[in-house]
C-alpha cells in the first residue's frame, strides 16, 4: 500500500538563500505487472474500498497537519 511523507527543503551551509518548502511524496509504492503505481491492495468489497480509501485520507490528512507545521 502507498505512504505519503512531507519533507522540507530548506537552504544548507554553502547554499543560496531561499525559502524553505515543503513536499508531498509517496514514500512507499507498489506497482502491477505494467508498471502502474498502485495506491491500494485488490480491494473486492464496498468495506475494502471505504477502509482503503479512509486509510488514504488519514495519511493525507496527517500529512497536511506535518506540512504546515513545517513551514
């Protein structure tokens, strides 16, 4: 299953000034056999797909919350 993770980028020793920034990122993917990025195990019941999907936008969620706080 997909992980979504925010990282900053902020300017390090030696480097330009800029402002700092954050990211989304799947941080963890799995693909099928043609190389699509799947987000979600097989999923074959409204129950699977509600808790796949919910799952997803927890991590959305908390990814959000991480990312402000880091700006």
């Amino acid at each position: 299953m997909a992980k979504i993770s925010v990282f900053k980028m902020a300017p390090g020793k030696n480097d330009l000034p800029f402002d700092p920034y954050v990211q989304l990122s799947l941080s963890h993917i799995s693909e099928d056999s043609t190389g699509r990025i799947l987000l979600s195990p097989r999923l074959a019941s409204d129950m699977e797909i509600d808790e796949s999907v919910d799952h997803l936008i927890e991590q959305l969620q908390k990814a959000r919350k991480k990312a402000k706080d880091g700006i």
